[in-house]
C-alpha cells in the first residue's frame, strides 16, 4: 500500500452515471462541499450500514464540521479517509493515477501458511506450477492424494487443463484444494471450478444489493445457483481456507462448503464480502470504490465482518513453520485416512 500523501479532489461522476455536479467556487466553503459529495455517495449506495450497525448520519455529525475548518488539500485528503475508515471495509478504496489501491481499512491477517515450508513438502512429490504459478498440481503424500493449490481466482484460468488434471482423480478416495493463500480474483474461474464438484443444482450463496433511499434498504437476498456438469468428483474434498481469503475466494470457500462431500479446514477467512459495482472518478485521474452488492450464506447469515469459520479449525503457528512444519496440510491428510505427510 502506498504511503504517498493522497490529493483527494472532488467526486465527479461513476462509471455507471453521474452524481451532482461539484463545487466549483475556490476555497471557503470548496473542502466541505467535497466533504458533502463524498458522505451522500455513500449515503445513497453503500451497502454495508446493515452489517456494521453504522449510524452514517452520525459520522456526518463527527466529521462535517472539520470540513469546514480544512485548508489544504492535504487535510482534505486526511479528513476523508477517516470518515470512510469508519466503515471498516476492506473493499473501499482510494486508487491513485498509478492505479494504486489504497485502503481505507487494513485488517489484521494471521497467516496460516508459508510458501518455504509448504514447498518443501510439495517439491518431493513432483509438484508442477501451471500458468505462471497462479495454481499447480500433484499427486502428495504416499497415498497420492491429488492436491490442487490456487494462489489467484486469475480470469485467464485454464479449466481444460484443470479438467485434464481432475478427471484422471475421480476415483482415488479423495483430494484436497488448497486455497489458503488466495486473496481472491476473478469470480468466472470460481464458478467453473466449483462445478466440478456438484452432482445436482445446490444454493451456493445469497447476494443483496443496496436499494432505495434509506441506508438500511436492500434487496431480498437472490440465490446464486450451483448447477451439475456431466460429470463431479463426488468424493471427500478438503479446501484448506484462511484468513487470506476475501471475495471471491470466499464465494468458493462458501460454494464449497455446501457440498455434502466437502470439509473446510484451517481458520476462518476474512470476512470481505461488500463487492462495489464500479469506480466512481474523482478528478486528475483517481478514483474511490463504494460497495453496493454483499453476499450471505445460503442461511443468510452475512459474511462480511464475519468470514466463514471452517468445519475443522487447525492452529498454525508461526513456531510451526519455523520448524518446517504445516499443520494444516497434515490435517488435510489424516482427516482423509491417508498417511500424513513429511516434509
């Protein structure tokens, strides 16, 4: 993330329309119109005042009269990434002319992996990286457990050669994917990955949007439907999750674990689930992410500031894995009566 001080300037129009034209008289009085534009936008379409139980009128209250007492763009810029860090949400974000993301909130992520150690276990059993080390397969352990490991959800992932890896497994008594170190990505590969694995038409989620004037208005809750191939690996699957895991690889840890054949293993994953429908430009080329979809598991319970917790958590310690140890993957492989693993 950078740390270059950020020129927030006026809201002007989203990539789907136009909001209010902005201030165009020079400082007093340029700041808390800016201010002004920034609340109402979020005001009329961010979706997560629900989740978070935030009286947004009430933040209006706390930070509108700093506006006007702002003088530097500088300030301006720092008054806004307050009142939108309130929010708490991974997903609103500030992206520079670079295009660099810049949060507004930065959550704490307890990793329970390490790429060193796992390779050490993965290099033995022939493990090979497929388009350009996004995701790689082999056959582990002494039971030849087929592995999958996905680092990104990229929109380029090849699900003939994926099929090519799958369909030679179906009848070996189980397998695990290993996603734990995925942030998310593309939710197109999530959904064609998934599907290998659903024998009949299944609800792998809910999603709702923002509607209406009122800051607690949504949409009911829509299905988002898992529906069979010819074809599914219908025996025990392991996803091993963790708290890397944000969109849309939580929708495949969510998909997934409504399957009757699945188990997730690890931590719970990150709880960042409020997707935005586009970027709103601000002037000399940034912009700003407001979320206006969120997505529920099938029980309506939310996922964002939640996360989806696994069915069988297993520590991993920072000790563990400066003894060359992954708790996790061993787990994956007792849990399927398989030989555990040595590195």
């Amino acid at each position: 993330m950078s740390t270059k001080t950020i020129a927030f300037l006026t809201l002007l129009t989203l990539s789907m329309g136009c909001i209010d034209s902005p201030a165009t008289t020079e400082p007093p009085g340029q700041y808390a119109s800016e201010f002004q534009l920034v609340w109402d936008l979020f005001d009329s379409e961010y979706v997560g005042f629900e989740v978070k139980c935030i009286d947004w009128d009430a933040v209006h209250d706390l930070y509108g009269p700093l506006a006007d007492t702002v003088t530097s763009r500088e300030g301006m810029t720092t008054l806004t990434l307050a009142m939108l860090g309130t929010l708490h949400d991974y997903h609103v974000r500030l992206i520079d002319p670079t295009f660099t993301q810049i949060l507004t909130y930065s959550p704490d992520i307890l990793h329970n992996y390490d790429m060193d150690v796992l390779m050490t276990y993965l290099e033995p059993w022939g493990f090979e990286w497929m388009q350009d080390s996004t995701w790689g397969y082999c056959l582990a352990g002494p039971d030849s457990i087929p592995y999958f490991v996905i680092t990104a959800w990229s929109p380029e992932f090849n699900i003939s050669l994926f099929d090519d890896l799958l369909q030679p497994s179906l009848g070996r008594p189980g397998l695990v994917i290993d996603v734990r170190m995925n942030p998310g990505g593309s939710e197109v590969p999530v959904d064609n990955v998934v599907r290998r694995f659903v024998d009949e038409l299944r609800v792998g989620y809910l999603w709702q949007e923002r509607i209406g004037t009122g800051t607690h208005d949504l949409t009911p809750p829509e299905p988002h439907e898992l529906h069979p191939r010819t074809w599914s690996f219908g025996n025990p699957v392991i996803v091993l999750a963790g708290q890397t895991n944000a969109d849309a690889c939580e929708e495949f840890v969510c998909d997934m674990a409504e399957l009757p054949q699945v188990a997730v293993m690890g931590d719970t994953t990150l709880g960042a689930m409020d997707w935005p429908a586009g970027y709103w430009q601000l002037p000399d080329n940034w912009y700003v992410t407001c979320p206006s979809r969120t997505v529920l598991r099938p029980d309506t319970t939310y996922i964002e500031d939640t996360g989806i917790p696994p069915d069988v958590y297993v520590e991993a310690t920072e000790a563990d894995f400066a003894a060359g140890i992954d708790p996790v993957l061993e787990a994956a492989f007792t849990h399927l009566g398989a030989e555990p693993p040595v590195p």
